[in-house]
C-alpha cells in the first residue's frame, strides 16, 4: 500500500533536484488503469496536451492551475477535480504535487 503524503514529500524533493523542476511515477498500471503522483516545483509547467478519455486530478501538495483555452481552473491542497476534455497545461502556482488518475483506452 502506497503512502500519498510521503510520496508527494518524496516528489516535491526530487523536483527541487531535477533541473526542470518536476518528478512523477507511476503508482498503479493495470489493464486502461492508470495513477501517477507529479510534482512540480512553483513556476514549473507542463505544456498543453491532450486529455484522456476520463481523468481526474487530486491535488495532494499545493496550488495548481489548470489551464485550457476555455477558462483556467485554479486547485488547492486536498481538492479534486476532473480532467477537462480538452487541450490543457498544468502550473504550478506554489510547489505542488498532485495524483492524476486516468483511464485510457
């Protein structure tokens, strides 16, 4: 069983570590299952980029906003959300990790 808290701890350190300021792994792969813990520290992005056919976003650590042509969408520490069906980024608004799961077909 994995432990959320010491993981996003775990990847807000390795961010600070990396020079593009960000670190993920892959939790659980089965079958269109999937769960990543990211982490981005503040200012980081991940460019725009196509949705999966369902995900949602846990923020674990943090503020991010999620950005789409639409409207941005700003989340806090403990908030979840569903990925919008459409081209979006992610920033980091304060050192933040979140957990994406998605299921992909």
């Amino acid at each position: 069983m994995d432990d959320l808290n010491a993981l996003a701890d775990e990847h807000v350190t390795a961010a600070h570590a990396d020079p593009h300021g960000r670190s993920a792994h892959l939790l659980v792969h089965e079958d269109f299952l999937r769960q990543s813990i990211i982490a981005l520290t503040a200012g980081t992005r991940l460019d725009e980029h196509n949705a999966p056919p369902a995900a949602s976003l846990q923020v674990l650590r943090g503020v991010v906003l999620v950005t789409t042509v639409s409207g941005d969408t700003e989340l806090r520490s403990g908030q979840l959300h569903p990925v919008p069906q459409e081209r979006h980024g992610l920033l980091a608004v304060e050192d933040a990790a979140v957990l994406l799961t998605a299921v992909n077909d």
